[in-house]
C-alpha cells in the first residue's frame, strides 16, 4: 500500500531564505507524485507533478522538487522565500491505476520578515 | 467563475441532523471525489465516482453516503450527523486516464466547512 510521510508539521524561514519542505513516500509500483498548496480558507492547487521523465520537476511560483527513488522521496524547494509563500503544503501520491491520492499530514510554512 | 463549486461554505449543525453537501463542477470531468480534512492528519478520502453508474468507497465512508446525480454533481450526505465528523469537506475532479496530459491531477473546490454541535 502506498503512504506518504511529510517530516515537521511547521516549518519556519526567513524572507529570502531558502525552503525545504521534506516528504517520503512508501509504493509497491513506479509513483506519481504531487504537491499541493493550500492557502489560508481556499481549496488545495497543485504545485507541481513527477510522472515518469526527468527526476527535477518545476512548478508553479519558483518551487520545484527532485524524485529520488533511491531514497524514496520528493522534497520541495524554493531558493528564495517570500511571505506570500506561507501556507500548508500537501504532498501525496497516487494509489494504483485509479488517480486515488494518498496525502501527507501537511506541513505549514511561515515565513517572517 | 470557479470551475469546482461547493455549496455550503461553512454550515453548523447539531448531533443526529442530516446534512447534504453539494459539490458541481463545469471543467467536464468524469471523475469526482470527497475527502475530509483534519488538522494534523492531511486529507481522507471518503468516497469517489469514476462516472454517473460508478461510485466506490473510500479510506472512511462509515457514517456517509454520496449521489452523482449528473457528471457535473457529486453529492455528500451525513445520514445522522455526528460530533466528530466537524471537519473540512473538499470535492474534487479529474479526468479519466488518457484524456490530455493532465489526467493526473485532481481540481479542488473551495471546501466546506462543518461543524456539528
């Protein structure tokens, strides 16, 4: 079965520093994986996706994240914070052939001037 | 307009009431879900509906029930309404596998939010 574990609930940076946002994952098949943001009182966007191809993926407002199979995770990162970067972000991967998905916890990020 | 509406926003209800959430969405898809989310504990899947004639269980569908009354609505019901089911309620949609490159990705509504009392 498939799982999903986001390392620290809060995360706090300054403004300009950089962002890691930790997520490992557990799948029996080759995973797609996902990143979401959820800003305060709105639904969840997607960030960014890993299907299969190139291991860096880019995605939206600066973030991008590196599928690891080795280690078995997709971190995200932004090189330079920005306060409108705080949120909860969600990472989650797809559970067999039928685009169910499995979340993480979350992890909240402040960002302080 | 927002392409995957959800109707109540917020809603405050008292133990033993049932509830319907509504959910529509114009994006086409045939595909819809309901997760809950709680603090802590990210999102649970409830139940989801791969077409009109198709609907399955999800991660924790005790205590709820669902209709798809057209491809565009998806509807959540709490039979007899709990305090421990207070919670976010987000319905989402996604294309069936093969159609475009973004089948993959699940379009979220606004979310609703329950209290139950």
């Amino acid at each position: 079965a498939q799982s999903v574990t986001q390392l620290g609930s809060h995360v706090s940076v300054s403004e300009g520093a950089l962002v890691l946002l930790r997520c490992n994952y557990s799948s029996s098949v080759p995973p797609y994986l996902f990143w979401y943001v959820q800003y305060p009182n709105q639904g969840l966007q997607l960030l960014l996706k890993y299907t299969t191809g190139a291991t860096l993926v880019k995605g939206i407002n600066g973030f991008e994240a590196e599928f690891k199979k080795s280690e078995t995770s997709f971190h995200l990162t932004k090189p330079s914070a920005h306060m409108s970067d705080a949120a909860e972000y969600f990472c989650a991967v797809r559970s067999g052939g039928y685009n169910k998905l499995i979340f993480g916890a979350g992890t909240r990020l402040a960002v302080h001037p | 307009d927002a392409d995957v509406t959800q109707t109540p926003r917020n809603r405050i209800t008292k133990t033993g009431k049932r509830i319907m959430l509504e959910c529509s969405q114009t994006k086409g898809h045939d595909r819809m879900y309901w997760y809950r989310q709680d603090p802590g504990l990210g999102l649970q899947l409830i139940y989801y509906s791969f077409d009109v004639k198709d609907i399955n269980k999800g991660e924790i569908s005790d205590g709820y029930s669902v209709s798809r009354q057209a491809q565009a609505k998806f509807s959540l019901s709490l039979e007899s309404a709990i305090p421990n089911q207070t919670a976010l309620y987000f319905c989402a949609t996604s294309d069936s596998p093969g159609v475009g490159q973004g089948s993959d990705t699940q379009y979220f509504g606004p979310g609703t939010r329950l209290t139950v009392l």
